[in-house]
C-alpha cells in the first residue's frame, strides 16, 4: 500500500517532471514560432512595402470597388487655337483650360498628374499668343496646390525639367521612369486624376501650346470614383517603377485591373446607361487584366455598324526595333487589318484625319492610297482620307497642329495618347478610354458621342482638311499631295533610319 502510494507519488512526481519539460519544449517551440511567425510577418510587410508601397497607408478616401459611384457626369474639352476659323456650332462647351480649372477647383485632397512633356511656362511671352497666359495661370495653380491642403503627386520620364523642379520645391512628390531602360520608348501618357473621383484623359499635355496654339481632344469625367480608382492603378504602376531599371514580374493585386473589355464597368454618363474601360500600352505596361489600346481599338472598330471616324496626327503601320545598332523596320499589320476588314468585309463607313505637318512620314501617303484602292470598283465601300493642315509658321510647326488622337463610331468612342504608329503602341506608354452607349442612336438623346461626333464632322468639313489628289502616274504629287508649301527634303526621309524619328 505504502510502497504502492510511494510509487504512485513516484510517478506523479515523474509525470510532473515530464509535463515540466514538456511545458518547457512546448514554451521552447512557442517561442520557435513566434519568431519564425514575425519574421515571415516582417517579409510580408517588406514585399507588401516593395510591391505595393502606395496604399499602404491609405489616403485613399475610403473610397473602394465597393462603394465606388458610376453615376458620372462626362463632359468633351477642346483646345481649338484661336486663328482656327471653324464653326461655332460643333465647338465644345468646355475649353481644355477651364476643364483643368473646374478639376482643381474640386481637388480636396489629391492631384496625380502624368504627363510627357512639362512646359507650362512659355520661353517667350513676346512671341506667343496672348492664350499662352494660360499655361502659366496653370503653373501657378499647381504650384499653390499644397497651400491649400491637396498633394501634388507626378509621375514622369524628365530627368532635367525646371519646371519639375520648381514643382518638387514647391513640395509636389515626383517619381521618375526611366523609359529607356524599361521599354527602350518614351512616356506619352497624358491624364489626371483628382480625388481619386475626377479624371482627364486625352491628347494635351502640359505645355503651354495645349492651351492655346494645338488643337487637342479630351474627355473629363466627374464623380466617376469608380473608373478613377482603376485610373489610379496604372498611376501606381508607374508609381512603383520610380528609378527602376526593369519591369517586376511579380505585382501586388493593387495594381490589378479592375475592369477591361471582357467586363467593362457599367455606369452612367449624364443618365445615360453606358459602358467603359481604359486601357494602355505598350504590352509590358499591362497589369494583370488590363487590355491593351490596341485591342481596345479592336473592340470599338469591332462593334461599328455603320461608321468609323478616326482623327489621329500620325497613320503609319510600321514598327522600328533597333538591335545592336541595326534598325530593323517591319510592316505593323494590326490596325491597318481592322480597317480593311471593316470597310471590305462589314461595309461600314470609314473617314480617317491626319495632319498634314512637318513630321508626316512620307510612307503615311503610299500606305493610306493604298487604303483607299481597297473601294475601288466596290459598292458599298467607303473609305475617305483627308489632311489636316494649318498656314505653315517657320518657327512653330505645331502652330495650328491637330493633336487629336481618338476614334468616334456609331455606339462607341476610343479616346487616346497615342498616334496610330505601330512603333508607338510597341514601345511608349499611353493610356486610353473606351466609352460605349447601350442604347442606339435614335433614343438615347444627345451623348458623349454625338459631341464628339460633331467635333469631327466640324473638323472634316472645314477648310483644313484637304483630300489627296490622286494623280497616280507621279509619284512626287503624293510626297506633297497638297502642294501646300511644307518641303520635305531628303533630310527628312533620311530621319527614317532613326528610330527615335518614328
Ligand atoms: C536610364 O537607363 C539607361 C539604360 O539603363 C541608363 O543608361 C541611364 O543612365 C538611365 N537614366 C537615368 C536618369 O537614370
Ligand atoms: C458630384 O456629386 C455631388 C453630389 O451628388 C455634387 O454635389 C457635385 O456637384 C458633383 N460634382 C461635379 C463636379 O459634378
Ligand atoms: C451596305 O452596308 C450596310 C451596312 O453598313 C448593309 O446594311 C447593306 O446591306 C450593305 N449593302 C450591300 C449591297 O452590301
Ligand atoms: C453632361 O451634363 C453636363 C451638365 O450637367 C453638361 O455640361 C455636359 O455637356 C453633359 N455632357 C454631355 C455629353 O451631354
């Protein structure tokens, strides 16, 4: 009994010592897991800090997919220079510049601003037109941002801009993409975003000529949190290249497209049901989910059913690669194919503006006569080209310059960075915005789209734009088919064989 009591105590004793031990390795491993655990947490806020350093912090408004709004106001802003005669009737409500000035009026917190080129402030006051003042009352209002409590935040390819400069002292947050290293091609995506709730998209940047000397298109888009919060995730992708010599494979959600043309998003314009997306280039500048400008393009030239009107400042099917100092130039088919297709194969009406200016490549005529001859002896098949050209000005061939960069059809409307240049769409950044109707024409009212109908039908039948003439037997009347006075002499042509020419 005693003995048994005794080995009994015995064991409780070495049961005692085993749970002693056992409490001392299972502290041991607490203690194992607890520092495995906060170092995979201290990886995971440093990747989370990595991939995604924008959000984390939040000052984002608490606006999320969720309770994001889509019922928007959508309004068209042109810059049209002040010794273009046009119509009064297809001219915009809105100038560019008083676009800009209601977008910083409503700006409570935030301006994220892209732009390719910074020259707000003309060189010259003496020379330039009095609308020049402009660009400068601009300047000024993004300089005094901060003052009033609203961040300044800039992502941009300049590694060398006074004006940048001016703005970063002014406590704007700049970021740098070094393009060259990442694409091998330039920054040309121009867009806002104020609030994360208004945007801008569309062909002006900040100089001072978008303000007064170039005509420029856009579209400014109120209330839409929804659309400007995706806007907001390609700004955080150029946010996070900020001095990167590469592009990561590996991205945090945060940048993720939130819509795109599989499942655009469903909103309203002004009441009327409609449908967007954005898109962007080049390839490698495309998230996950995001879709391309070019297939963007593809979807709104897809679904025309009886016309397509394109107003770009440069046409040109053909991409450059330089490799180990050889300039390799091939035929880019992509956009050239759906406009055969839908003129040949569909009928639908075509109407292409380009410019007519200095920097016109001399194969943009052979490529658009070739266009053209697809209709030759063919019902039903309409394909017109004209050029857009202004007096020409020695010291300025931007004077009067139609920068538009959009496509307009009968439900749908595509508003973009880029020209229709395959070397663009290969190599630079850019941004676009496709806006669809979901009713037809005749009960959906007026809309986005007939507005900027109406501004290329304005622009079509001024006095601007001028027809090639087709004198097919003399080659030399397509170099200078509108025997306006801009020569294009041999240098011109040889600028061909540099890359960054195209
Ligand atoms: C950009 O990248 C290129 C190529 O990697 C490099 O030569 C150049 O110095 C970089 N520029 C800047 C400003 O970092
Ligand atoms: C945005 O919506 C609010 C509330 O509906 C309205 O008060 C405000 O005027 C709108 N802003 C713009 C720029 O339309
Ligand atoms: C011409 O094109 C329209 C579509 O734009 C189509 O409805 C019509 O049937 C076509 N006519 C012919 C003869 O192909
Ligand atoms: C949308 O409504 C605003 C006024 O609320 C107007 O200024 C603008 O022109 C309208 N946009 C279109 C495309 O009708």
């Amino acid at each position: 009994m005693r003995s048994s009591s005794f080995s009994a105590f015995q064991q409780q004793g070495y049961s005692a010592s085993i749970f002693l031990r056992r409490k001392d390795k299972l502290e041991k491993t607490q203690q194992k897991c607890i520092a495995i655990f906060g170092l995979l947490c201290g990886f995971a806020v440093l990747s989370a800090l990595i991939f995604s350093s924008v959000d984390i912090w939040g000052d984002d408004d608490g606006i999320t997919e969720e309770n994001c709004n889509s019922d928007c106001r959508i309004e068209l802003v042109e810059n049209i220079p002040e010794d273009l005669l046009l119509p009064i009737e297809g001219r915009p409500r809105l100038s560019l510049s008083a676009g800009f000035n209601i977008l910083l009026d409503q700006a409570k917190r935030s301006v994220e601003v892209v732009s390719p080129v910074w020259a707000l402030n003309p060189w010259d006051l003496e020379t330039t037109p009095s609308t020049a003042k402009q660009g400068q009352l601009l300047f000024q209002r993004l300089l005094s941002l901060k003052s009033h409590g609203v961040k300044l935040k800039i992502a941009s390819s300049l590694t060398n801009s006074p004006e940048l400069k001016t703005l970063a002292a002014h406590k704007a947050e700049i970021r740098f993409l070094n393009m060259t290293a990442l694409t091998r091609g330039e920054l040309r995506s121009s867009f806002w975003i104020v609030d994360r709730k208004h945007i801008y998209i569309g062909s002006a940047d900040m100089d001072w000529r978008s303000l007064s000397k170039r005509k420029e298109l856009g579209l400014v888009l109120y209330n839409c949190s929804c659309l400007a919060l995706d806007l907001h995730r390609v700004f955080s992708f150029y946010w996070q290249l900020h001095d990167r010599d590469y592009i990561p494979s590996i991205w945090s959600k945060r940048v993720t497209a939130l819509y795109g043309r599989h499942d655009a998003l469903e909103l309203r314009f002004n009441s009327t049901e409609a449908s967007a997306y954005l898109s962007t280039s080049p390839e490698v500048f495309c998230s996950k989910d995001r879709t391309r400008d070019v297939d963007a393009i593809y979807q709104v030239i897809q679904s025309a059913k009886t016309f397509i009107f394109i107003s770009v400042t440069d046409y040109l099917p053909l991409v450059s690669s330089t490799f180990r100092g050889t300039t390799i130039t091939r035929y880019w088919s992509l956009i050239d194919e759906m406009i055969r297709e839908a003129v040949v194969l569909r009928g639908v009406q075509i109407r292409l503006l380009i410019s007519f200016w200095k920097k016109t490549h001399p194969l943009t005529f052979n490529f658009v006569v070739s266009l053209k001859s697809l209709c030759i002896q063919l019902h039903n098949c309409s394909l017109e080209v004209r050029f857009f050209s202004h007096k020409e000005q020695k010291e300025d061939f931007q004077h009067g310059l139609n920068h538009n960069k959009y496509l307009v059809t009968d439900n749908a409307l595509y508003v973009g960075n880029h020209d229709w240049v395959g070397s663009d769409f290969a190599r630079n950044a850019g941004v676009g915005l496709v806006v669809k109707m979901k009713n037809s024409f005749t009960d959906r009212g007026v809309t986005v789209i007939e507005h900027v109908k109406a501004a290329f039908e304005r622009d079509w039948r001024s006095r601007y734009a001028k027809s090639l003439q087709s004198n097919k037997d003399q080659y030399g009347k397509y170099r200078d088919p509108l025997q306006n006075k801009i020569h294009m002499d041999t240098k011109e042509e040889s600028k061909w064989n540099d890359p960054l020419s195209l």
